[in-house]
C-alpha cells in the first residue's frame, strides 16, 4: 500500500479539526486546557488546579497555607476511526473545503460520536430534575434545573444545558427564541439561546432513553468547569490499493478523553416528551 503524493495529510487533518472545533459540544461546554502531547490512545493529558484557600478568622496574625496540587491527570482511552475507498484522490483533495466532501462528512461523523460519550457523562450528575415536559411547564422545570445549580453556586455566566430538538421546540413555543451561531464560534448550523440567563445548546446526541414517539431525554447542564475533555485526529492516511482489491482508501483516528471533575455541579435532567393538548 503506497501512499500518493497528491495526498497531504496535514491538510486532513486540519479541516476535520476545524470542523471539530465548531461543531463538538463538548468543545464548548468542557475544560480543554490541558498539558501533554496527544500522540496515541492510551496517552495521558494533566490538567492544572490548585486547592481552594482556607478562610480564617483574623485574630491579629496572618499565617500563610500552601495551596496543594489539585490537578488531575486523565487517559485518552477512546480511539475511533473512519475508512472508507475513494475514487478521484485529486479531486477530493481540490474539494476538501466544501461541506460535502469526505473529510467534512468524516469530522460529522466523528462530532456524533465523541458527543455521544460526553454527553452520557449525565449519569455521573449529583443533581437530578425530572418531569413531563409540555409547553405549559417546559419554562418551570428548566427553571428547575437552573435554581438547582444556584443553590451549588454555579454562576448564571458559568451555566450551561445541551437540549434535544424537541425541548427547543416546547420552548420556542412558550416565546424563547434561538440563534444559529450568532454569539457563538462555529459554523456548523448549531441552535443556542441565552434567552434564560444561562446557555442553552441543542443537538440530537442528547441520550434518549425512551422511543422515538415518546423520548426520554438524559439533559445534561452544569457548571464549565465541571467536565475536561481532550482529542487529537492521529494522521489521516490515504492508500493507492488496498491489499483485497484495487481501489484505493483513506482512514483517520480520533483519539479522545473526558471526564467529570465536579459532578456537584452537574445535573442530570431526566426529561420525558409530554404530548400537548391545546398549544
């Protein structure tokens, strides 16, 4: 299998991280900065914290604590791959910036399903909010949800909720409006609203639990700093022949890790689709 000299693999590369950057949720609601090279699965990142000081009462001395290491060292222990054969490399390669081209669609593809798996990290919330969700009330229970993660001191500024489209729709109808992109990086098509004091993101990864008809939706909100999340597309490769056949192919790895920090600030949105009477 030799490679050819019209592929430039760091080109790949680039735009599926480009389009990985826009359009991931978890890009845009966890803690990404993070110290260490991502070279292969199994790879371990370290992300920097220090301990919160003590608060004493003033006597007439001062003594000074040393803040202890707080930071935390995660694994990239999730590695998936896209493969597929390809004709005109040369023309592929020309139209790599468009949105229909195989690299795109790959970096879609791949956004699925790392969102997918920071989105199950629901399941580690320490809070939780559940209920039939209509028009009539969608207004009060997100409210719930936003009161629960007050009271654990998260900041409206600092608040985030990734919803399923058909949350959005209950909530345009009570007079919430979305924006697409406006106010955020991306340029992938995604809905937001900032409309209730916190942001709301919507995106069909959220983990449905019941049927299509009927969802029961696992809704994901918390604080920004509550989840860390790193990846790296591992050089994309294309291939003159495959060993079986003729055709030639191109392959990519996605190798990626996250995990909650501070699952007090997180709450688990237990969200069933109510059917509406009188709208």
């Amino acid at each position: 299998m030799a490679a050819t000299p019209n592929f430039i693999p760091t080109i790949w590369d680039t735009k599926i991280l480009r389009v990985l950057e826009d359009n991931l949720i978890a890009k845009k609601i966890c803690t990404m900065k993070h110290e260490g090279q991502i070279k292969q699965a199994g790879d371990t990142v370290k992300f920097q914290g220090l301990s919160d000081p003590t608060i004493n009462t003033y006597n007439g001395t001062v003594n000074y604590e040393t803040l202890k290491d707080s930071g935390l060292v995660m694994q990239i222990d999730q590695q998936k791959y896209f493969a597929f054969k390809v004709g005109d490399i040369d023309k592929a390669q020309t139209n790599i910036d468009e949105k229909g081209s195989q690299a795109t669609r790959s970096a879609y593809k791949l956004r699925e399903t790392a969102d997918t798996f920071v989105l199950n990290k629901y399941a580690d919330a320490n809070l939780s909010v559940s209920g039939t969700i209509t028009t009539a009330n969608v207004l009060s229970k997100v409210g719930e949800v936003s009161q629960k993660l007050a009271e654990a001191n998260v900041s409206e500024k600092d608040m985030f909720m990734i919803i399923p489209p058909w949350m959005r729709l209950k909530l345009q109808l009570s007079g919430i409006k979305f924006s697409i992109n406006e106010g955020i990086k991306g340029t992938g098509g995604m809905a937001w609203t900032d409309e209730m004091g916190f942001d709301m993101y919507v995106t069909n990864q959220v983990v449905n639990l019941g049927t299509a008809e009927t969802p029961q939706s696992q809704i994901l909100a918390g604080a920004y700093n509550s989840i860390v999340y790193a990846d790296q597309i591992i050089n994309t490769q294309y291939f003159d022949k495959l060993e079986d056949s003729f055709d030639s192919a191109v392959r990519g790895l996605h190798v990626y890790g996250a995990k909650v920090v501070r699952n007090d600030l997180l709450c688990n949105f237990n969200a069933t689709f109510g059917a509406e009477t009188v709208i």
